[in-house]
C-alpha cells in the first residue's frame, strides 16, 4: 500500500511540474507580445475565430480536443488505481 502511495505521489509531482511549465511558458509568450497564430502541435495555423474567442490558444481545435482527451485518460488512470 505505501509503494502506491509513492506512485501516487509522484503522478502529483509530474502533474504539478507540467502545469506549472505550461503556465511559465504561456506568460512567457504573452509577455514577449507575441500573439501564437501556428498551433504548437501541429504547425498549421490557429483560425483567427479561434483566437477571438480564446486568445491566448497554442493549439488549432482539433490538436486541443485530441490534447485534453490524452489528459483525461492520463488522469483517468491515475485515479483508476485507487
């Protein structure tokens, strides 16, 4: 039981050091005043649509529905382990 405690702990870890390079790196391209028009995924470009309603988007829709999916899951077996 404490080895899966210990996994469970450095799930944490990991999810908490993604978050917080992903918040660094979206105020580092907000503060530099570069708007991102090419999706960080794919390369191709993030609709101005897309950017009006979300501004600070780094991803064209489908990379994002297919990068929140991955998130689920991850999280989901995560927590299907207890």
């Amino acid at each position: 039981m404490e080895r899966f405690a210990d996994e469970l702990d450095l799930t944490q870890v990991r999810i908490e050091e993604l978050t917080q390079r992903t918040i660094a790196e979206i105020r580092r391209k907000l503060s530099d005043g570069v708007g991102r028009a090419d999706c960080q995924d794919c390369g191709g470009q993030v609709p101005s649509e897309r950017l009006r309603h979300v501004p600070n988007a780094t991803r064209c829709a489908p990379c994002q529905e297919r990068h929140e999916r991955q998130q689920s899951q991850f999280q989901f077996s995560a927590s299907a382990a207890f």
